[in-house]
C-alpha cells in the first residue's frame, strides 16, 4: 500500500489518473488530491469518498511515496523536485524532465527496466510518442528499426480542457449557422479544419511537438540512430490520436510476420481487415488504454518498408494510464529494494 498524491487532479489528465487508480485497484493507503490555488477547494470522489483538492505547497508533500503530475512544464520544474526531495517518486507527465539524461523517460511495453534508476522523478512520453514506440517495439525487437516517417492526426483533448471547449463551441456555432468563434487555444479554426501545428516552430521548420518525437522516441528505444521524421497536425476530433506511419527496418518484415508480432504484443491491439472496412477507428478506442494498429501493407518499392495505421487515446495510454502503469512498476522494485 502506497501514499499517493495526484497533482493537477483538477484537470483532463488528472481526472484520468484518478479514475485510473480506481479501476486498476492500485493499492492506495492515504491519497492527497493537489492543484493550483484556483482549484484549491473543488473536490474530488475517489472510491466513494470525498477530498477537497489543495493547494501545491512545500508541505504537501511530506510523507507521500508515490505523485502522479499533470501539471504545465514551469509548473512541473518549480515542485517535482520538492516532491522527490521530500521522499517521493514523482511520475512527471510534463515535458520538463524528458530529455534530462538523469530521469528515465519510461514506456512500461518498451522500457521498464529503465524505472529502476530513478533519482526521484521519472518523465512520462509525449502522447504522440508513446503510442507510437509501442507499435514499432515489436518491429525493433524483430527487426530493427532505421527511420520512420510519421505524420499525427491529434485530437484536441491534446491540448487539454480548453481544447475541447474550443471544438465544441465552434461545433455548436457552425450547427446553429452563427458565427464561429475566433480560436484561443489554436492558431487557427479547428471546426472543420486541420492545422498542421502543434506547439511552437523552432528554427528549421519543425515544430516542438515534431521534435518531442523525434528525441523522445531515440531515449525510450535506447537506439539514438533510428531517424524519425514527423510532421504534426490537429485535427476536430475530441478524443484519440491517429498515426500514419511508415517504418523501415534493417530486414525486411513482411505484412503476414508483423500482424504475428503485433497479435501478442503487450498493448497492442491488431485491427486488421481493410476488406471488412475494419481497421483502427478514434471513435471506437475512445476510453480504451490499449494501442490499435492496422491498415498493414507493404511499401511498393521497398520489401523493408511497412505501411500502417495507428490509434491510440492520448489522455489513456497517451498520457494517464502510462502514469499509473509507470507507478505499478515501482510496485515491483520493492522486492529488490527489501
């Protein structure tokens, strides 16, 4: 049994953890709900019992062995370090610590063992990445994978509360034949649009959420020569993330040896039989934490390049269920640290 806190419980990814925690019966002794002071006082139900969410203070913290964070990166750099400092291991899903060489960027499918050498924090992947790695894992184990071109279908929920505030009002608007509003939380209109921006442009082009891929997947695979070239785009869906990926290995893998490592794959789900039209929809793994891949093919030139499609719900698998499975394998440790 663990002391747990879930910082930012009063948001999109927070609400998952929480509800997470419960379905997965993660064995909680005493749990703290923890957010800004403008959600301090809001409450939270948590297996049948009422807790008012509190203020993030240097106090919170004390005797707390497992947090699970959703919280902005400033946010994150300011108090993950309290936390650990106070004894707990914190599960960052922020950016802040990804690429820091000293905290393990963990994919529980691809690289558990790297939970083992925490300092204290360990980084939760971007959305778009997690799903991704636990597709090409399987591939990379078989066949080693050399570059991958991906291009990301995202839904709104990526950028949190506000995000789906912003589709559905537009929604209405346009339904209702009214003005749309002008956008906030995007660069341009999301109804009936798709915007291929995801975070801020960098010098060369690429966007930031681009480059997340790009280094995150090299960290979590262990393999800093696999080539990732990523092109991001948000898109008017509410909730789940569509990938179209294309992967070249180092042999060749045909489409009948890739459905056969993807059917025992742990977290993936194969959705594969284009003749039936049934391949991986958003709307259909929507609430489910698995990764769903299909539309499999073979490129027309290349006899080690595959082709497929990739679904996955990034406030699940892509960013709360990853957490609560990142802390169970703490769980795990604890015989080895005994």
């Amino acid at each position: 049994m663990k002391n747990v806190a879930v910082v930012g419980a009063s948001g999109a990814v927070g609400d998952r953890m929480i509800r997470l925690l419960e379905e997965r019966a993660f064995p909680v002794a005493a749990i703290k709900f923890l957010a800004s002071e403008r959600s301090a006082g809001k409450t939270v139900t948590f297996r049948g019992e009422t807790f008012p969410i509190e203020a993030i203070a240097r106090g919170a913290f004390r005797g707390v062995e497992i947090v699970l964070s959703s919280t902005p990166g400033t946010v994150s750099r300011e108090w993950s370090p309290i936390a650990a400092a106070a004894g707990a291991v914190v599960v960052d899903n922020s950016s802040a610590f990804r690429m820091d060489p000293n905290v393990p960027l963990v994919v529980p499918e691809v690289n558990p063992h790297d939970v083992a050498w925490n300092e204290g924090i360990i980084a939760n992947p971007n959305c778009s990445t997690i799903q991704m790695v636990v597709a090409l894992k399987p591939l990379h184990n078989a066949a080693r994978v050399r570059r991958v071109v991906v291009s990301t279908y995202q839904s709104v929920s990526g950028a949190g509360m506000k995000g789906i505030h912003e589709l559905e009002t537009q929604a209405e608007a346009a339904v209702k034949k009214r003005a749309i509003p002008a956008p906030s939380k995007f660069a341009h209109q999301i109804i009936g649009n798709c915007i291929p921006q995801i975070d801020e442009f960098v010098p060369g082009g690429y966007t930031k959420e681009e480059l997340k891929m790009v280094n995150e997947t090299r960290k979590i695979m262990g393999d800093s020569t696999i080539d990732v070239s990523p092109t991001c785009v948000r898109v008017p869906v509410a909730f789940c993330h569509s990938e179209s990926i294309l992967v070249e290995t180092e042999r060749p893998i045909t489409v009948e040896e890739a459905r056969a490592l993807w059917a025992v794959a742990p977290g993936v789900t194969l959705v594969d039989d284009p003749t039936n039209r049934i391949y991986p929809l958003a709307a259909e793994a929507a609430g489910r934490d698995d990764v769903f891949v299909g539309r499999i093919r073979q490129d027309l030139s290349r006899s080690n390049v595959l082709l497929f499609w990739c679904v996955s719900d990034n406030l699940r698998k892509g960013a709360a269920t990853n957490a609560v499975q990142i802390a169970e394998e703490l769980l795990k440790l604890e015989p080895a640290r005994s």
